[in-house]
C-alpha cells in the first residue's frame, strides 16, 4: 500500500513539473529564446506560451524595452597630445532577441569597447578647445558608428550622449584662469564705456547749459540796453519837450555832483572839463539877481555877452583851470 502511494506521489510531483515547463507566461515588452536539444527553436512573445516539457528549454530572457547604460570614464588623447577623461551614455533597444543571443556574447560589453574605440578615433581628430565645444558633433559620430555596428547583433542605439569631459588638472587651471582674465576684461571694457559714456552725457548737458546761460544773457543784456535806450530817449523827449535852456542844465548838472562824490570807496573823483562852463552859466544867471541901481558886484558890462564873473573891483580875473 505505501509503495503505491509514494509512486503516485511522484506522479503527481512530475506533472505538476511538468505543467510548471509547459506553460510558460511572458511579461510585456519581454522575450524569450526556446531550444531544443540545445538548438534554437522559436521566439517566445508577451503573453502565455506552450513549450514542450523536458525538450524545450528557455535559454535567456531578453528586455525589449530601452535601456541605458553609462559607461565609466575613458582617458582619451587629444590632437594636441592632451588626455582627456570622458564619460558617455548609451541609450539602446533590443530589437531581435535571437541576434542579440547568438550574434553576440554579451552586447553590452561590446557596446562598451566599440563606444571606447570611436571615441578615441574621433577625438584623435580634434583639439582640446573643438572637443569641449563640438559635443553635439561627437554624439552625431558616435551614434553613427554604434548605429551601424550593433544592427547585426539586434541592437538599435537611439541616442548618445558625453556626460563629462575632464581635461587635466593644469590645463583646468589654465582654463580658469583665462575665463578670469576675460572676465575682468570685459568689466574693465564695460566700465570704460560707463564712463566715457557719462562723460560725453556731463559735456553734452554742460554744453547745452552754457549755450541756454549765454542765450539768456544775450537776451537779458539785449533787453536792459533797449530798456536804457527807452530811458534814455524819454529823458531826451522830455528835456526837448521842456524846452529847457543852458542854465538848468548847468544847474540840474552841479546838482548831481554831491550824488558822484557820495560812498566811502570814492576816495578819488575825477571833474570833467565842461564843469567850468557850467559854473560860467550859473554864475551868470546870478549875476543878473543882484541889488538894484547899479551893476552887481564883480559883473563887467563889457563881458555880459559872455557871462564871466570877476573877483572884485582892482583884482585880476582868475579862472579855474578845467581838470582832466
């Protein structure tokens, strides 16, 4: 009785094993090699598959979705004998998963290498200063070159991309050290415009300023020689208006000597020559209200035409000598 329970034990165990071969579920974007024998057989799709139990086998599961893959940094010489550290990702899809099983070893390990190998023949080519700004030019190479190498082992290289490119320390410090310079260069050129810019604005505003003030200058000077010019022919209009004679005038002129001598600063003031004509005028017109029955002390008939005075009777006549 127990041998015949354990042989359906058994039983049981190997078809439930064999069922667990049999069917045979693939995830979404996966697929699965079968062979048979240890000869490739068919492909196995997404879904539920039925493979032949203890004959068939599943050799290697194959991701179809995109995948990517950084690489660790490559030292890589440069045109100008510089080494360069550069680190690249591979972003790659597996299009057939029976090249990519039996083309290849192992294809990432090939992307690696044949990744390297471009990319010192393609910054072989190059100088220093063209590799660190030509980065789209050495994505395009390299994809190119991937491109057509990984399409017989199944594999389609969507994109490339250099993450870092590490030039050697002095070269870094040299680097630093001119964009510093640039720097400071452009400051310094930026702060000259500045200034020189401000200064044209200053002479322009002054210019313009001293052109306004001399403007109204002229206008104002132009305006108090009309206005003196007014006064000046009002008095004149008003003298002939007047019809004033040669004795006011004499008069009116003695009377604006005190306001010539007048302030403390008018230590020295100078007579003009005409002042004796005026005094002879004035004199004159005294003479003429003087007592009444005869001819008026120190008046000389003989001169009455001309106006002089005398000093008195037997005295010599002296006249003041015009000052200058």
């Amino acid at each position: 009785m127990q041998p015949i329970i354990i042989v359906l034990i058994i039983l049981v165990v190997l078809v439930f094993i064999a069922l667990v071969k049999t069917i045979q579920v693939i995830p979404q974007a996966s697929a699965a090699i079968v062979e048979r024998f240890g000869r490739y057989t068919r492909t196995l799709n997404a879904g539920l598959n039925i493979v032949v139990p203890f004959i068939d086998s599943i050799r290697n599961r194959i991701d179809l979705r995109e995948q990517v893959v950084p690489f660790p940094p490559q030292p890589v010489i440069t045109q100008d004998n510089l080494v360069v550290n550069i680190d690249t990702v591979i972003y790659y899809q597996v299009t057939d998963a029976r090249a990519a099983t039996y083309e290849v070893a192992s294809y990432i390990q090939a992307i690696e290498q044949l990744t390297v190998t471009t990319l010192r023949n393609i910054i072989g080519g190059m100088d220093l200063e063209r590799t660190l700004t030509s980065r789209e030019e050495i994505n395009a190479a390299l994809r190119g070159v991937l491109d057509e190498a990984t399409g017989k082992w199944g594999i389609r290289v969507n994109r490339v991309e250099l993450k870092a490119i590490e030039p050697p320390t002095s070269i870094q410090d040299s680097m630093e050290k001119q964009m510093r310079a640039d720097r400071d260069k452009r400051a310094a050129i930026l702060q000259a415009e500045g200034v020189r810019q401000s200064e044209i604005l200053r002479a322009e505003g002054e210019k313009q300023s001293s052109i306004l003030r001399a403007e109204g200058e002229a206008k104002a000077a132009a305006l108090r020689a009309e206005g003196e010019a007014q006064a000046i022919r009002t008095v004149f209009e008003s003298i002939h208006a007047g019809d004033a004679d040669q004795k006011l005038l004499a008069y009116q002129y003695l009377q604006m000597l005190p306001k010539i001598a007048e302030g403390d600063a008018n230590k020295l003031w100078i007579v003009p020559s005409e002042i004796g004509d005026a005094l002879k005028g004035l004199s004159g017109a005294m003479g003429n209200f003087g007592p009444l029955g005869g001819s008026p002390t120190g008046f000389n008939p003989q001169n009455t035409g001309k106006g002089a005075p005398e000093t008195g009777s037997g005295s010599e006549r002296r006249e003041q000598p015009p000052i200058d």
